[in-house]
C-alpha cells in the first residue's frame, strides 16, 4: 500500500470571498504552472457599491489543466476586488499589449484583463487568454500555463509566443532557441520551456517525454524547487513521476521521513484506474494503491469481492488474501 500523502499547500475546504484568484487563468497563487506570484492592478472602473457574494465569484480553478481559465465569459465585475484584479506576474507581463517599464512596473494589464473576458483559449477553449501567437495574422489566443501545454515554443527574452503552427519560426531566434544540453535547435517540437530561468531543454536530452501536464510549468534540474516552500534543502525532495514537480518529503501531510524508493505522484497527477477519480477531488487524506492508480474506495471494493466467483464478502465466509498481489 502506498503511503498517504498531500502537499500542505493543497486545502481541501471550499472557496471563500477572500481567496485570491488570477483574473486570467483563473487559478490560485500557489499554482504549479509557473505563472509566479499575484500582482495587484488597479482597473478604471468605480469600486463596486456592495461587496461581492459568493455566487458572483467564479470558482477558482485547481492545478488540472482542463480547469485553466473560465467556462464562459466572466463578468468583469465580479472579478474586481475593491477597485482592480490580481493577476498572476507572467499571465499580465506575456499578454498581448502589455509593455514593462524601466522601473519593471506592468502597464495596459487593465486592458488585458478587458480582453481576456471575450478570449477564448485555442488549447483550452476557455475564456481569459490573452497571449497571442507572435506571427502577424495568426489569430491564436492561449492562457500562459496552455502555453507550454499547447507545445508552443516560448521565448522568455523577447517575451513571445509561437503557436504550434507557426513554431518552426523559432529557428530565426537564433541561440534563444538551442537547447541547454546539446547547443542545437534540433527537434523543436520536443524542446521543454523552463519558467524559472527561460532555458530550452529537448525532451529526449533528458531522458523525459513532452506531455502537456509535464510541458506546464516544467522547471529545469537547476531551477526544481518545492513548489509548497520554494528553495529549500533539495536532498529531500520528491518529484513526481508524471509531471516532475518538486515537493520537500517534509511538506507532505503527514510528513515523511525520507524519500521513498518506489515512485511518487503529486495529488494533481493521480487518477483511478477503475472509476476515473482525480487526486484533486478526494480529500488530502485518501490513500491510495499500486503506484497511485487505485483509489481508496476502490481499493475497499475490490478488497470485498471474491476473483473467483465475484460475489461481495460474506460475513460468514471469510475471505483469503494472496500473498503477492493482495
């Protein structure tokens, strides 16, 4: 049986009014997409008379990728929170018309924000995306986490994007887009966006596959922090098998000794083989089985039901457990 756990960051109660959400991909602060922190920015429009309910609010999303952005077109009131919204660093900096000024400071993310209301997202088909493609004509839209998702190339120097289609453009940025372990180009498609430091890596260099949970928030050797407590004493850092997402053993709820020796997924990459649950769904609490694909309640049931004759667990007949699989 594998070991309960949960990165303490993760809350299982329900959102409330005074949870900050990004006003474009519509996820919480401590996102394991790389979006950085929540900045607050003011917008032009006059502090709503009453103070918003919790039907007003759109739910936030969770580190799923397929809950990125908004389902429809959010009221742009409901997102204000006094006089403006909080927006994650890199959704404000990479959208469309944004310019950063000598003093680092973001303008026009109000104008952003407008926008991103009535974007829908070409990975996602959600609402909120304000990053276009950089070819002109390309009418491409993406939230910053479907950015990597999507295998779009990014560039953090010049702050552009290019969309699958148009990726191969890549190529005239020159050393911006060679990867960090062969100094080539290579294979563009296969290139992993670091969100740390901007470094290119091809997949295969690293011995790695380019999924789109992976491709999201991806961070180099160099750059892997805990994503519960940032840096920390990497000695004691698990990383999960599917999405190479770091977190310290002594982050985890409850707390772990050391590091394991069996493999390892975070809550957002665990799903049920047999009845499609996701981590995020269950409490922090369940437990689950066999390398994190079978989930408690599954777990009981099948540890209930005889594989021969697959009838329930009679309270007179006791049943036998194999040795080897259980």
């Amino acid at each position: 049986m594998d070991e309960q756990k949960s990165n303490c960051e993760e809350n299982d109660s329900e959102p409330t009014e005074s949870v900050r959400v990004c006003a474009l991909c519509n996820c919480l602060e401590r996102s394991l997409h790389g979006q950085r922190e929540l900045r607050y920015f003011e917008l032009p429009f006059e502090r709503p008379a009453h103070k918003r309910s919790a039907s007003q609010l759109p739910k936030p999303g969770n580190d799923d990728l397929s809950s990125i952005g908004f389902s429809d077109s959010p009221c742009l009131r409901a997102l204000l929170d006094d006089s403006g919204c909080w927006v994650h660093h890199w959704c404000a900096a990479w959208s469309e018309g944004v310019n950063q000024t000598e003093d680092e400071e973001l303008e026009n993310v109000d104008k952003a924000i407008i926008s991103g209301t009535q974007q829908i997202c070409e990975y996602c088909k959600r609402f909120g995306a304000t990053i276009r493609c950089h070819i002109e004509g390309c009418t491409r839209f993406y939230h910053f986490p479907c950015s990597a998702a999507s295998g779009s190339f990014q560039s953090m120097k010049e702050l552009l994007l290019l969309c699958p289609e148009h990726f191969n453009k890549a190529e005239e940025l020159g050393e911006d887009s060679w990867c960090a372990v062969c100094d080539s180009a290579g294979d563009l498609t296969d290139l992993l966006f670091c969100t740390g430091c901007g470094l290119h890596y091809h997949a295969t260099c690293l011995d790695t596959g380019a999924t789109p949970i992976l491709r999201a928030g991806w961070q180099c050797p160099e750059c892997k922090v805990c994503q519960t407590c940032q840096p920390g004493e990497d000695s004691k850092m698990l990383v999960c098998d599917s999405c190479e997402k770091g977190c310290h053993t002594f982050c985890l709820q409850p707390a772990m000794d050391s590091v394991p020796s069996d493999r390892w997924k975070c809550r957002s990459c665990r799903v049920c083989m047999e009845c499609g649950v996701h981590g995020l769904v269950l409490p922090g609490t369940a437990q689950w089985f066999e390398s994190y694909t079978l989930c408690e309640g599954c777990q009981h049931h099948r540890s209930s039901i005889c594989c021969v004759c697959s009838k329930p667990d009679n309270p007179s007949v006791s049943l036998q457990c194999c040795s080897l699989c259980h």
